[in-house]
C-alpha cells in the first residue's frame, strides 16, 4: 500500500512539474501566432515601396496636417520632414534600410530679384517675334523669355535663379494713384482703403465718355488736379486705365538643362529610408534623411596629389590618408570647401572612392559647426 501511495504521489510531483514548462511554451506560441497576425494584417494593408513614387491628391488627404490635405503640398508651416513619413508610413512597407525616392509638391513663393534682375531689351523683343517691345500675354512671355534664357543665361548648378522684368500690355487695368497734400502724385500698390473714382470724378477730369483714364499719366495728372481743386489730398484712388504698360517680373529656375518659370508650387524630389522595427514591425517608419548628399567628382579629388591619379583615397598603411581616419576626414572637408557652397549645421553625406587592396565605395557624415568640420556617427 505504501508502495503505491508513493508512486502516486511522484506521478502527481512530476505531472505538476511539467506543466509550467508546457504553458511557456503555449504562451510563446501563442504569442508567434499573435505577431505573425499583427504582422500580416500590417504587411496586408501596405505596398512594397517602389524606387520612385510621386504623391498624388489621394495621398495628401492622409495627412493630418489640414493645410496639406486641403492644399495637396508641403510648406515652410508644414515641412515634408514632419508630415510626409505619415503618408508613406500608412501605404508602404519596406526592408530594412531601403529607400525611396518620393516627389511631392512644396509651396513657396517664388521671391522676385528686382535690383538684379535681367530686363528684357528692345533687340530681346525682336529675337523672340515680338512686333513690339511688350508682350500682351503673359504665358506666352513665361515660355519666350525660358528660351531666350536658354540661350544667352549660363547658370554653373542646378536650382539657380534669376529674374526678368518685361512690359505688359493690357487694356482696362485698376491701377492706384495716391495725391500727395502737396499736389504731386503717384502710383502706389493695391490699397482696400483707397476711393473709388466714380462716374462723377471721370465727368469732372474730362474722362466722362468712356469712363476711364486713357494712360496711367492721364490717371496721375487728372486726378492730381482733381483732388487739390477739391480740397480732397491726400487721398488715394482706384480707377481704370485704358491702356497699361506694366512693368512685370518673372523668376526662373534652372533644372540643370533649361530655364522654366518658378511656379509657387514647384515638385521636390526627396529620398527617404525605412527603418524596420523586426520586433514589432508596426512601430516600422520611413524618415528624412537630413543630410545633403554629395559623391565626389574627379574635380574633388584632382585637389590633392594623393588622391588625383586614381580618383579616390589610398587607404593602405604607409599611404595618404592611409589608416589615418583624421586625415581622410580633413582631405574630404577640404574638397567641400573648395568646390561647394557649405551651410554650417548642415549635415553632408559625401559618398567617396577608395582602395585598400581592392577598390570600392563608401560614405561618410560630415557636419561643419562654428567653422569647424566633425564626422557625425550616431
């Protein structure tokens, strides 16, 4: 009897034993069953990123930015860096350190040189067909004046600007003169506050019959007079002129192969790179890299003896820069300097060639601060 109440008892010891064994490993599965579901309902819902993708007016609606879902397009109030991953994170999934390149639309409006800006000349209006030294209609002076760029504007990178000032003609335009308290008058800006010439003011300056100026120098002397005899300046007023010769700026943008108008909407082309979360891949995200990416040309490396012959960084022990990281850093910070146009607290991502027993490619993350360059490595 003894004998079997014992082996009961070991049977019962062992079977309790092994049941907090067995419930890990149910739980585990459990657990795996879980993540593969949250896993496939979180790949299910996403595309596999492209190389390439434009936004389209879809996307932006994703945002939670109001003004990038009501405007379709990112701006100096709402910057890609912020709101864009949103929008890819909810429709692609990628590998880990993929990256793609994503165009959207940026507002910014375009700023107008005019100190410096190229003025359309008579022999400029006769290049371009033009019988007389104006243009009536403005898409047809954005296209000419992009050709005419084409031809005689040399720009040495892409994304240069410049403006141009040309004549508009247009009839029946509301233009605005202010009366000085001396009498003397001009032409000022848009003003809501400003009168409005009224059949009665066109009668009393003798332009009753049609009711409008016939030039701008009709407008500023007619109402000059006006406002004086009338005890009226200063005032400003809004009337129409007949026939208008407006001064009208334009700026252009160089793309690296012609000179297109500047809209305030332009495309940005943007890469961004996706870092996988392998435990739990729902917190996975796309990111903007901040940095400026730059492969060194033949030009750069032409700076240095060391470097020219090849076109990359000798990096075997006894050679320039050798194992000496210090010096590759200053030789590459050195051909920044020279040949781009650095930004402090910018950061550069500078891909470079090198041979070290065989020949390859890297990058390296360069920031300069206080004119100082370092080497950003987390």
């Amino acid at each position: 009897m003894k004998k079997i109440l014992f082996i009961a008892t070991l049977a019962i010891v062992v079977v309790f034993n092994a049941c907090t064994p067995m419930q890990e490993i149910n739980d585990e599965i459990d657990k795996l069953i879980a993540d593969d579901d949250k896993t496939a309902i979180f790949l299910k819902d996403r595309a596999i990123a492209p190389a390439a993708y434009t936004l389209t007016d879809e996307d932006y609606e994703l945002s939670s930015n109001e003004s990038v879902s009501k405007y379709k397009s990112f701006s100096k109030y709402a910057l890609p860096k912020d709101y864009l991953p949103e929008i890819l994170n909810i429709k692609f999934s990628a590998d880990d350190a993929q990256s793609m390149v994503v165009t959207y639309a940026f507002y910014s409006k375009p700023i107008k040189d005019k100190d410096n800006a190229y003025e359309i000349s008579d022999e400029d209006y006769i290049s371009m067909g033009q019988k007389y030294g104006n243009f009536s209609d403005e898409d047809v002076a954005e296209s000419l004046i992009g050709k005419l760029f084409d031809r005689i504007m040399y720009a040495d990178e892409v994304g240069a600007e410049k403006t141009a000032q040309y004549i508009l003609f247009s009839k029946y335009n509301t233009r605005y003169i202010r009366v000085n308290a001396d009498g003397t008058s001009e032409e000022v800006g848009y003003d809501k506050n400003a009168e409005e010439v009224t059949d009665e003011i066109y009668e009393a300056t003798g332009n009753g019959k049609y009711k409008t100026f016939y030039t701008i120098n009709d407008a500023l002397e007619d109402l000059a007079q006006y406002a004086t005899e009338n005890g009226k300046n200063p005032v400003t007023y809004a009337g129409t002129v007949y026939k208008n010769y407006i001064d009208t700026y334009i700026v252009y943008l160089f793309n690296g192969t012609n000179w297109l108008a500047k809209q305030s909407v332009m495309p940005v082309a943007e890469e961004l790179n996706y870092a996988l979360n392998a435990d739990d891949i729902t917190q996975s995200t796309w990111w903007a890299d901040p940095a400026i990416k730059i492969t060194l040309t033949s030009e750069d490396y032409a700076l240095y003896p060391e470097s020219a012959k090849y076109g990359n960084f000798d990096l075997r022990s006894g050679k320039v820069p050798g194992t000496d990281h210090g010096k590759l850093i200053e030789m590459i910070t050195g051909m920044l300097d020279t040949n781009y146009s650095i930004v402090e607290d910018q950061q550069y991502l500078v891909t470079y060639n090198y041979y070290d027993g065989s020949s390859g490619a890297t990058n390296i993350r360069l920031i300069k601060n206080g004119g100082t360059w370092s080497e950003v490595t987390d």
